[in-house]
C-alpha cells in the first residue's frame, strides 16, 4: 500500500467518523438515537461484569478441584508406598 492509498483510506475514515458525529451529536434524530442506545450499551457492560464474575467463579472452582485431585493422587501415591513397604517387611 502506498502512501497517497494510506492518505485516502485515512480521509475516508476521517469523513465517515466526522459524518457519524455530526449525526449523533448535532442532529435531534441522532440525539433520540443516542438516548436509545445508552441504556443497551449500560446493559451489554453489565451483562460482561457479569460474565467476568462468573469466569472468575469458574476458575476458582476448577483451581480447587484440581488441588484436590493431586490431593488425592499423593494420597494414592502414598498409600501404595505404605503397602509395598508393609509387604517388603514381611
């Protein structure tokens, strides 16, 4: 990509998002839009806390049962010694 294709591209972005603006921020019908949109992009972030909240959860549980389960395979591990070492005795 040359340079004149990055200053097009760039203009053209910069024309869309001034556009964008212009309708949002200075028009009434952008305003109502705004007005609309404000409480579903408030419901969307608080559907991610919650969705962090329960990764976060999930997580934690999947930590505890793994320590539990190499709990287990030690206590295995060392119940097996125990035996081989009571049958060497013998």
């Amino acid at each position: 990509m040359n340079d004149s294709n990055r200053v097009a591209i760039a203009s053209a972005m910069g024309a869309l998002l001034g556009g964008v603006w212009g309708y949002l921020y200075l028009t009434e019908s952008g305003r109502r839009f705004r007005l609309q949109l404000e409480p579903r992009i408030d419901d969307f972030m608080n559907e991610i806390h919650r969705m962090q909240g329960t990764v976060h959860k999930a997580r934690e549980a999947a930590g505890e049962s793994w320590a539990s389960l190499q709990e287990i395979a030690n206590d295995v591990s060392r119940s097996g010694e125990s035996a081989e070492r009571a049958g060497q005795s013998h």
